[in-house]
C-alpha cells in the first residue's frame, strides 16, 4: 500500500513541476483598428480620436488611419471615434484575455463643416487653464452646446453661437487645481446641430511648480572708475513675484531694491557708487535677492577709485596737405591724389631712406625734379618740409616765376645755414641761426619752414617765416614783402637773380618732400619727423 502511495504523490509532483514551467498565460487583451471615411471609398483619416471610455485612454490614428490599445484586462467596453468634418460614432468590443478584438470605423461626413482644435486637453501636473477653438467654416450662424463635462474641470462659455466664418475660444478650467491627487480623465462632447465632436481631458496630479529666477551677471566687478553696473533678473515662473534687494556695502544704492517681477518676466537692476571719487580702497561684499521665498546672492567688488587718463589726441601730419612726393614707386609723382606730380631732370632712385622703407631721390648737382604746378598760389600760409642727407650749399625748394623768385624758396645758404629766399631782391636771403655743418654728411635730416603771412605791406606782405630742424623749431623770424606768386616748384634746381645764377643745388639725397597751405604748428611739425624717421 505505501508502495502505491509514493508513486501516486511522485506523479502528482512531476505533474507540478511540469505545469510551472509553461509560459504563463497572457490575462490581457488588445483592442485595433482602422477609421475610415464612408462617403470617400474608405480612406483612411488621419488624426482621428479614439477614446476608450471607461478606461480614459485615447489613441491617435495615424496616415493609415489606424489605432491600438495594448494590455487592455478582458471585458466589453465602448469605443468613440471624432474627427473634424466627421459624425462622431460609439462601437461596443469585447476583449479576451490573449486575443486582438478587431473594431473598425467608417464615419460620415459632418452636417455642419466645423474644425475643433485641439481635441485632447493635456493639463500635465500644474496647468490650471486650457482652452479649444471652435471654427465656422459654413456661411451662416451655428449653435454649440457642451455636454457630459467631468466633474473637475468647468467650461466657459458653455453654450453660444459662432458667427460665419468666425471662431470662438472655449476655456477649460481644472476646479481646485492643486486637490487633485491622481490621474483623472474623462470627455465631454461638443454639440452642434446633429453632430458631435469629442474633446478629451487629462489631469495629471498636482506638483507644486519650482520658483525659478536667472540672475546674469552672478558677479559685479567695478574697476578703478566705473560708477554704475546693472545686472537682470528672469523669472521662469507662471505667477508674479516680488522681491526685495539688500546690499552689505554702505556705498552702494540699488534701483529698484524692491518692487515685483511678472510671470516669466524680466527686471534690470542698477547699482551705483555714490560718490566714485572718495573709494580710497578696494571693497567686497554681496547684494541678497529675496525672491518667492528663495534667496539669491551676487557678489560685488569694487577698485578703489584711479582716474581713467584718456589719451592724447594723435596729432594729425596731414593738415592742409597738398602735395607730397615720397618717391617709393621710382617716379616724382604726387601721392596725395591733387596730381603736382614731378618730372625727373636726372637722379636716381636708392633704398637707403629716413626709416629704412620704400625710396628715396639721389641727385647730382644741377639734377632737379621740375613741378609744373604752383600748390601754394594765394595760400595766406604755407609749410615745406623734407629729409635731406649729404648735402652742401644750394637750392632745397624754390618757387619760380620766369627769372624771378618767390617765398618759399629753401636753400642752404654760403654759410652753410638753412635760409629762405622770402622775395625777388637780390638781398632777400633770411638765415636760421643754426649752422647745418654738424648734419652735413652721414645722416638723413628733416628740415622744415614755416611761412604765415600778417599783414599786407607795399607789393607783397608781412609774415613770419620759422626753421626747423629735425622736428624742432630753431628759428623765427619776421620779414616784409614776403611774396608767393609763381607758376612752377623745383626741387632742387637754379635760383635766378634777373640774368645772374645765384645759386644751384648741390649734390643731396632727398625724400619725403611735403607741401602744406597751411602754417604747422610745432606739435604737427614734431609729429611728422617722429612719424617718418620710425
């Protein structure tokens, strides 16, 4: 007898454990299918809302106009399809635990051509307010009513018209957003004439929304002469706040230290130095936001007060330029556009110039460079400057009329001083007091003059005629007579007194040959030489 019962209890445990090791039987079912539209060769629609009704859930059809509700536990349930320009429709299904219940749609046009947008209202966990729009697209006046609304959201306006082509905006409101704790949903049908159209709910449960504000910048920083720096504040919250600033550094005022920041809103804050000029030491501290109940800090330091020194002014070398001979391109053409270019009588062109750059003009003696132009004609002022190296006795820069020579004419004089043949008399030769011996040879040297006329005085005028020497004035003298008519300019050349040669340039290297119509001040004529020696 005990050997029976062993067996019996043996196939009894064998026929456990087999059983266990079977898949386990799926308890759930899936609902799918396809909406289609009746009067149009069952297309599909796409967009289309289907909702399972006890269940709250809803599905979307895709292009195909297909849908699908997965893990749905076996009972009969009720399906409605809405979409714009369609009738809504309910289905029964029922669903066995392991099987798809297959529940397709055709819908029918619309009596009335209305759009609904959007069908489903998502309010997530803190949006307390959602709106749908109803859009008129027949030619007369339609009726709505709203029905079957859940019991935690409120509707406005529930009922109304919508004129011809026109729109009305519905607000859907959660009641006491913040009581609800769980997941609702539910639908309400949109009634006009004999249509209606499903507009879907969801609430998920509340959440308090985080108070958030961006400070830019988190840091101010003033240097040594800086008065005022601002900084904002940006509010990424739904609802207004108000804030209050306190600073821990007496020498600063803020405004506005309070005051409200709107919903999603912005507020530029400034701070200043009361008085810059008495921080006589550097300064830390912090300025304390209070905000929604957060509190926010931004660090401030502050230079002791230096004045900012602006820089001088660069003094201008252009002044009332109107020619200008540099001859790096191997001619003596007039680089300033006004064309008074030159024409070589000989010379050659060298590399060896003031600051190493460009070219330069060697002449022999009686080599000149003839300007068939007089740029200086009825100026009341004028200024002529160059670069010269190893030169001697004779002509710089004349201007000529026939025989006749006029103011600025610039010459090394027989006494080896710079000098200006300032009218057309023989003695007409005024002499800087600096001997130009100790530049003669070996180094490249600006010489400038100076002309400014003062007064009308017989056939010509009174003026002052000034030397300089490598930027610096040496000399300046008054002269009457002073003369400037003309018709050409040499550089270099043959100074005529009637039928008698006065004097020829020398052999020289020259460059940089400048001609103003205005007088140089002494701050110019230093900038030039310290401009192109460089």
């Amino acid at each position: 007898m005990k050997k029976y019962l062993f067996l019996l209890l043996g196939i009894i445990a064998l026929t456990l454990v087999i059983s266990c090791n079977k898949d386990e039987v799926d308890m759930s079912g899936t609902i799918s299918g396809y909406v289609t539209d009746y009067t149009n060769a069952n297309t599909p629609i796409a967009g289309a809302t289907v909702t399972l009704n006890v269940k709250g859930l809803t599905k979307t059809t895709g292009s195909d106009g297909r849908f699908e509700f997965k893990g749905i536990e076996p009972g009969t349930y009720t399906l409605q399809v809405s979409a714009n320009h369609f009738q809504a429709t309910t289905k029964q299904v029922t669903v066995y635990a392991g099987q798809t219940a297959n529940c397709d749609f055709q819908l029918s046009a619309g009596a009335v051509s209305v759009d609904i947008s959007p069908i489903t209202l998502n309010f997530g966990n803190t949006t307390e307010q959602l709106s749908f729009t109803i859009t008129n697209n027949s030619t007369g006046t339609l009726t709505y009513t709203i029905s079957n609304i859940p019991n935690f959201v409120q509707v406005s306006p529930s009922t109304g018209s919508v004129a011809a082509r026109g729109k009305q905006a519905v607000t859907v409101s959660v009641i006491n957003r913040a009581s609800i704790t769980s997941a609702r949903n539910g639908q309400m049908t949109v009634n006009i004439g004999s249509d209606s159209y499903t507009i879907s709910v969801n609430v998920e449960p509340y959440q308090a929304e985080a108070i958030n504000v961006d400070i830019t910048p988190q840091s101010l920083s003033f240097d040594k002469d800086t008065e005022q720096l601002k900084f904002t504040m940006a509010s990424n919250y739904s609802k207004d706040l108000n804030y209050t600033i306190n600073s821990n550094l007496d020498i600063l005022t803020v405004s506005p230290d309070n005051g409200t920041l709107s919903a999603h809103g912005k507020a530029e804050i400034s701070v200043t130095i009361k008085d810059r000029k008495n921080v006589t030491t550097d300064r830390n501290g912090s300025l304390t936001i209070s905000i929604g109940g957060n509190t926010y800090v931004v660090n401030v330091s502050v230079d002791k007060y230096e004045e900012n020194v602006t820089p001088p002014t660069p003094i201008s070398t252009n002044r009332g330029l109107l020619a200008f001979y540099s001859f790096d391109d191997n001619n003596a053409d007039d680089i300033t556009g006004n064309r008074y270019h030159g024409a070589l009588n000989g010379g050659s062109f060298i590399t060896d110039t003031p600051n190493g750059k460009g070219k330069a003009l060697s002449l022999k003696a009686k080599e000149y460079v003839s300007i068939g132009f007089n740029p200086l004609s009825d100026k009341s002022a004028q200024t002529v400057s160059m670069w010269i190296k190893d030169f001697n006795v004779g002509t710089l820069l004349k201007l000529q009329n026939d025989r006749n020579v006029y103011t600025p004419t610039f010459l090394i004089s027989d006494n080896m001083r710079l000098s200006c043949y300032y009218n057309y008399t023989k003695s007409s030769i005024c002499e800087a007091n600096t001997n130009m011996v100790s530049y003669q040879e070996g180094m490249w040297t600006m010489v400038t003059l100076v002309v400014s006329k003062t007064g009308l005085n017989g056939d010509g005028a009174t003026g002052n005629l000034t030397f300089y020497v490598n930027g610096r004035r040496i000399d300046s003298v008054q002269k009457a007579s002073i003369a400037s008519q003309g018709t050409s300019m040499t550089i270099g050349g043959l100074i005529m007194y009637g039928s008698q040669e006065l004097y020829w340039n020398s052999a020289m290297k020259v460059d940089n040959v400048r001609i103003h119509g205005v007088a140089l001040t002494d701050d110019e004529v230093d900038a030039i030489y310290n401009a192109e020696k460089q």
